[in-house]
C-alpha cells in the first residue's frame, strides 16, 4: 500500500503498536480520502480527538508540515481484523487514492 500508494509511515517504523499506524498519503486531503472510503474506519486523529477540524497535535509535535497533517490518516486493526479484510482495505484505499 504504502509504495503503491505514495503513503509514507509517519513516526517510528519499527517502536510502534502492531494495529495500528498513521499513514500520510502527500498532496491527498484525508478528508475526501476518508469520504471515498466510507466502509472503513480510517480517522485523522487519535481516537479522543477524532471531532476535531485541526491537525492532530502528535503529528504536529512530530514537526510534520500542516499539509503532511491534514493529509494523514490513522488506520487499526481490531483483534478479529482477518488477511482478507486487510487486503480488501488495501484495494479501497488504493482506488480511492486514484480518484481523490
């Protein structure tokens, strides 16, 4: 996805949680991504501060650019999340990337 795509991780690649990252998918709005994916649970922010319009401040405290910001996207996997549900995430986001 992430070559596919044009995403990059941001944060520690390898000092993370194994379900979840937060990808920035650069010239993209996360928004209109997120609108083009309604089927899955994608969020620009921690789950505490999903309602807020703003970049979320980890990624600003990180450094990254407001555009970087407003272009990333949280994605998790639950605990019963399956292969095939992943590779299915992966074909949506990647269409709804060619779109958006």
């Amino acid at each position: 996805l992430i070559v596919r795509c044009g995403a990059k991780v941001n944060g520690n690649t390898r000092q993370r949680l194994p379900n979840t990252t937060n990808l920035c998918f650069p010239g993209l709005r996360a928004s209109e991504l997120i609108r083009a994916c309604p089927q899955l649970a994608i969020a620009t922010g921690s789950a505490c501060s999903s309602a807020l319009p703003e970049p979320s401040h980890v990624l600003r405290a990180m450094s990254l650019r407001n555009e970087d910001a407003y272009a990333s996207v949280r994605l998790s996997l639950g605990r019963m999340t399956t292969e095939e549900e992943v590779t299915k995430a992966i074909e949506m986001i990647e269409k709804a990337v060619d779109v958006v």
